[in-house]
C-alpha cells in the first residue's frame, strides 16, 4: 500500500521524541554480537520491515548485521521493494542506513539501495523510525555474499601476496589455529591462503585435531571454511579430512563467533598433482594365458615354464628366464 501524497507531506512533521539508537558504533562480525547473521560464499539472507508488505509501526526500528565467513568476501544489498518515510533534499523522517559502504549509506522515499557493495566482510544495517504515525509498507531487501575479486588470489607466484603460501608439488605446510593447543579466544579470527606452484595442482587440506565451535545439525558458533572445496564448512570436531579444492588456490579462514575458547585444530595443506602420467618400467608379466598379435603361447603357470611348450628351451625359459613374450 503506498501513501497518498497528502499523507507524505503531511506526517513526515510527526517525529518521535526518542529516536532510535542502533548503537552502530561498536566492531561487528567479530563474535560479539549474536545477532549476527554468518553467510558463506554466494550465500543470502532476506530481510523486511515489520509487517511488510502492510505498514510498519513507530516502534519498528530494527537492525541487522550481516557477516560473509570468508574474510575476503563482500556484502551486497538490494531492496525489490522499498517505501521508506519521506524525502525531501535528504531524508527526512524514516530511513534505512547501511553501514561500511563507499556510497551515501542512506535511504529513504521510493529509492532503496540496489546493488550496494560493502568494502568490509560484514556490515549493520538500520531501519530508523521517527514518525509517531507512519504511513509506509517498508521494504523487502536481501543481503548477498559476493567475492569481489574471484581471481585476486594466487595469481603470480613470483610476486605472492600478503599471507599467500606457494608451495610445489608434494610439499605441504601445516598451520594452527591462534594459541594451539591452549584453545582460541573472542577476536581470534584469521586465515591463510595456500597455493600450488604449478597451476594444475590443486590444494589437500587435513586437519587430524580438530575441535572449533559446535556442531548440530549446522554449524552453531566458531568454524573453519575452505574456498573452492566441498563441504566448504566445519565445526565442532568433524574436521576436513583429505579435502581437495577445485582450483590451485584456496583461502581458509577461522571465523570466531563465540565468547568462549576451543581447543582448536592442527592442519596441513598439500600441494597435489591430480592428474599424474603413469609409466611401466620393465616387462609386464600376465599369469596364464597372454594373448599376442593374435597367437595364444602358453608360457607362464604358477610363477614356471610349462616343460612341454615353446618357451621352454634347454630346461629354461626364453626371454632371461621370464615366460614372458615367448614366441
């Protein structure tokens, strides 16, 4: 339902006399809030107005916080539909705020944020309501993680990035999670980028001790996730096992969520050849019957020549006393 022009000029002069405070000024996506919402790569969340798509109340303010896993990944938010107090040359009455982005972070009117990309892993969003009687349905928006630089990592091994780690095939470096064995704290997040020298390589992360967060049905808490591999997520104490990423590169980030400590992981990423070429060294030997160009020679049973065929020659095999390739 949209409001008549009457209505839009007439109640944005109805201001509440205690604006809503986001508290907007503290760190997000760092485990201090619970509220927050974890989404991992291409993962999406939808959010709306109390209500909506009928009109929201003067006590509707809200806030949500929104945190790609990967430290690396971005926000982005776009409303299919928005009608949000009233504007004028700013806003001036309700509106929505979206904090950590590089563009006016504000909106309000019939114009909501599309496509808008955060330059941080996470970021809050504000619905502010100021009018005593509004008269707006609100909006529907959704939150999606995106990786802004899909190529950005482990493009050139000759001038490797910040906390990029080149290794050739068969090496392997291991890594723990901060205080290991000890247990990890509130704030101890980080990550680390693995690359395979030759491009054809791809990454094997194993970790033998593992124990982050929790785990029921979903993860609940602290987790480890792994870019370009399946499942990209673990927690609790099913860590990765023998887990090989699609690409020669992968980022893998400890996201702690949780106030408490856990005891941690143990890892080793590997580079690893997945195609390797196979070659025979020496003779093939096939017991029983071996089958040539067509000719059937009987010159192998039970690890000795047959005494009354071909390959038996002044009582020893041809061939440096293999049956094999007898004629």
């Amino acid at each position: 339902m949209k409001p008549k022009a009457f209505q839009q000029q007439l109640f944005p002069v109805l201001i509440a006399l205690f604006p809503y405070d986001s508290g907007a000024d503290g760190q997000i996506c760092i485990g201090e809030d619970p509220n927050e919402i974890w989404l991992a790569a291409g993962g999406s969340q939808t959010f709306t107005s109390q209500n909506h798509p009928w009109l929201y109340g003067a006590t509707d303010s809200e806030s949500w916080v929104f945190c790609a896993e990967n430290p690396e990944h971005r926000i982005q938010i776009t409303c299919d539909s928005f009608s949000v107090g009233s504007k004028g040359v700013t806003c001036i009455d309700d509106y929505l705020v979206i904090s950590n982005t590089d563009t006016d972070n504000k909106y309000c009117g019939n114009d909501g944020p599309e496509n808008i990309e955060t330059n941080d892993r996470g970021t809050e969003v504000d619905f502010i309501v100021k009018t005593i009687i509004p008269l707006y349905p609100g909006f529907s928006c959704t939150a999606t993680v995106f990786n802004p630089n899909p190529n950005s990592i482990c493009s050139d091994a000759d001038n490797p990035e910040e906390n990029e780690v080149w290794l050739a095939t068969g090496n392997s470096a291991i890594f723990t999670s901060p205080n290991y064995p000890l247990g990890y704290g509130a704030g101890n997040s980080t990550y680390w980028v693995f690359c395979a020298i030759d491009p054809d390589d791809r990454i094997l992360i194993d970790c033998p001790e593992f124990n982050v967060g929790v785990w029921l049905i979903v993860c609940l808490g602290d987790f480890l996730s792994i870019t370009f591999a399946y499942p990209e997520t673990y927690c609790g104490t099913a860590g990765p096992t023998d887990v090989l990423t699609t690409e020669r590169g992968t980022n893998v980030s400890l996201t702690v969520v949780d106030l408490y400590n856990s005891p941690g992981f143990n890892c080793t990423a590997k580079a690893i050849n997945t195609n390797p070429v196979t070659t025979t060294v020496g003779t093939t030997t096939t017991v029983g019957t071996t089958t040539t160009a067509g000719t059937t020679t009987h010159c192998w049973n039970n690890n000795h020549c047959w005494n009354n065929n071909p390959c038996w020659n002044n009582n020893h095999c041809w061939n440096n006393n293999h049956g094999s390739n007898c004629n």
